[in-house]
C-alpha cells in the first residue's frame, strides 16, 4: 500500500508500494503449506470414518472372502437367523459359551493343557474343526481319538445314521483319523483302514462335532456335493454360535480376567495416534531435506536351518507341550517307515504295524506303542521316545 504526500511542493510517495492483491497473493503463498497439510488431515479421517473395515486374509476366518476363509458359510448362517459372535481372545470366547449355544473351535495350535481345559469345561455344545489330539481327548473325555492317515482328498459317504451326515450325503474329505469304541459316538464318512472323517458324541446333554478336516465349508469347497449341506447343519444347531480361532502358541491361565480389559485409552485413541503419524511424515516430507536416492547394498545373511526347528521346540518345552511334539515325532517316523517299505499314503495304522515289525523284528505291540502310544509323561520320556523312534529307523532298510 502507498500514499502520495506534498511537502513544501515537493512530491513523493510513501509507504511499501504493494496492493491490495500482491498482499493477498503473499498471504495464500504462506497459508499454501499448512492448508495443504490440514486438507491432507480431512480426507485421511473421512477415509478412516467412511471406508469399511479391511476383510481378513486368515484361513478359516469369518470374515475371509478368500478360498479357505469361512465368509459365505457364516452370511448363509446369519440369513437363516443365527447369531455369530467372533471372538479374538480365548477368554472372552470361553465366557461367551453359555449353555444353549454353540463353540466352534477353528483349526489352529491348541495345546496349552491350562486352554484345553477352559475350551472342554464349556456348557456350550463344542465344534472342533481339525482339533489337536490333546483338545479331542479333553472335550470328548477319551471317548473320540486320532489315528494318522495319509489319504488323499475324495467323495465320502456318510454311512451312518446322524440326520446332518445323511442330509449332507456324500462329501469331499482329505485325510480322516477319527476312532471310537463308545455307543455314545457316531462316526461318520468313514474310510477304509483310515477311520471317519466326522463324529459326533452327546452326553451328558452336551453335544461335540468334530471334523477331523475343515476344507468342506471353505468358500472354495461349500458349493461341493453336500458340504454346504453338513456344514449348515452341524453349525446351525443353536441360534447363538461363539467364533474362535487359536491364536499360535497360546497360553493360558484359566482365570476370568486373563483377558485385559478395555483399559484407559478411548476407542479412537489409536485411529489419532495413526493420523497424528501421517500429519508428522506429511510436515516431514514438506519441510524435510531432499535427500539423493537410496543406494542399496548387497549384505551377505546366513539363517541355519536348525534354528526354526530349535525355536519351536523351545516354545513346546515351555508350554509343556510334550504330548504335542511326541505326536509330531511319530507321525514323521510312522510316515518315512512307510515310504520305506512301500507301504501307499493312505496306508492305515495297522498295516504300518505289521510291516515295521516284520522288517525290524521287534514284537507288533512294541512297534505299535512306538508310533501310536500314548504320549510321555515328562522330558526324560520325551526323549526316550526320540531315541527309541531314531533307533527304529535304523533298523528298517528300504524294500
């Protein structure tokens, strides 16, 4: 802005010699950087509020449209007007499972004696998907046990008399293993010298599903013969039906507040915190320091092969998982002695006995309570047993 003055008939002129839009132009060139940053802020916390939450990519997730995620069983389920609540945390999943409604177990690491425990004292009615043979054991009480069978997938029939495996008819199965010598048990979609695919065993006004394979009610497989047809029915049993997937490696105190609580933050403490990091990397990019571009550099990195292996059986060791580890020894050594002496994948537990015992020579018993015993009862029988497996082995040449 400028003025014109006369001063003894003298003329000049006085003031900064700008206008009124060369002010404004300046100003907009200042505001320029915080209103892009505030705009930036606008548009993150409408994508945060508006946008739907991301879908899960987890197998056996609800909320999974991929092949092995559950997304189209659980909307048929919430159609026909069952409840389905996903639990994330064994706890809250555990007291959600009152009685009158239903459990479902997903397939997952569950072996944790304390979490095993929680999941077979439920009123609920249980459905364990691909259990662990330690939560099969608990939740049944002996009555449902596992072999190990190495078929490959085909069409089963039902071949027994539970109204949803007679509905379903003939379902797409890979591998079995279930056994019973229980009345109270029903086991279905049997094959042979493999044992059933599904079994059901009520008592004590409680019922347990099991399916020893969960590939049936994946999206990719539920429009497959009668799978649909089993899976609705063995889920929908209960208009409420609780949701669970084990985390990895989980532990357990059994206790009611083992969960934490909702705590002290607000719920949408986390959705500013992460807009208030990309408000901070925006100003970082704005005013920060051009940098040249990245040189990368080859460095040499060496991971042994032995140290996955040494970091899960620490992890077995300290959850006291023994059962767990000597079930994966023996299944390994029960598969390679089968390779080795010709015996096909889908060989059940019975011919492995016999021609272990008759290329080793040690007595049938011996070789079964090697591969199919029951699981030790400390460290030191552990590794007995890793012993005795390795020295068994040694003994059996290829045909």
């Amino acid at each position: 802005m400028s003025a014109v003055v006369t001063t003894g008939g003298a003329v000049r002129v006085v003031g900064d010699g700008t206008t009124a839009r060369s002010r404004g132009a300046r100003r907009w060139r200042r505001a320029r950087g915080p209103l892009a940053v505030l705009l930036v802020v606008v548009v993150l916390t409408a994508l945060v509020v508006l946008l739907p939450a991301p879908r899960s990519l987890e197998p056996y997730s609800l909320d999974s449209a991929e092949p092995d995620g559950l997304h189209a069983v659980a909307s048929i389920l919430e159609d026909q007007g069952v409840r389905i609540r996903s639990e994330d945390s064994l706890g809250a999943a555990v007291r959600a499972a009152k009685a009158g409604s239903t459990l479902v177990v997903a397939p997952g690491d569950l072996w944790d004696a304390d979490a095993v425990a929680a999941v077979a004292a439920v009123p609920a009615d249980l459905v364990l998907l691909e259990p662990s043979s330690e939560l099969l054991d608990a939740a049944t009480d002996g009555r449902v046990s596992t072999t190990y069978g190495w078929g490959g997938s085909a069409l089963r029939d039902a071949g027994c008399d539970d109204p949803d495996a007679t509905a379903a008819g003939r379902v797409p199965f890979s591998g079995a293993g279930l056994n019973s010598a229980s009345p109270d048990v029903t086991l279905c979609f049997s094959a042979s010298g493999e044992g059933a695919s599904y079994a059901v065993d009520a008592t004590d006004g409680r019922t347990v599903r099991v399916a020893a394979d969960a590939l049936f009610m994946t999206n990719g497989e539920l429009g497959e013969n009668g799978s649909a047809a089993l899976a609705l029915r063995m889920l929908g049993h209960t208009e409420d039906v609780v949701w669970y997937v084990p985390e990895p490696f989980l532990t357990y105190g059994g206790g009611v507040n083992d969960d934490p609580g909702p705590g002290i933050l607000p719920p949408a403490f986390w959705p500013a915190m992460l807009l208030g990091l990309l408000v901070v990397l925006v100003l970082a990019l704005w005013r920060g320091r051009r940098l040249g571009r990245v040189v990368t550099e080859d460095l040499p990195v060496v991971v042994r092969p032995t140290e996955t292996t040494l970091g899960r059986a620490r992890l077995y060791r300290r959850a006291g998982a023994r059962g767990h580890a000597a079930a994966g020894l023996r299944a390994r050594s029960a598969t390679r002695l089968a390779a080795r002496l010709g015996l096909p994948r889908s060989a059940g537990a019975a011919p492995v006995v016999d021609a272990v015992s008759r290329a080793s020579g040690r007595p049938g018993t011996e070789i079964e309570d090697l591969l199919y015993g029951p699981p030790p009862a400390d460290d030191a029988a552990l590794l007995a047993l890793a012993r005795r497996l390795d020295l068994l082995e040694s003994e059996v040449h290829p045909l």
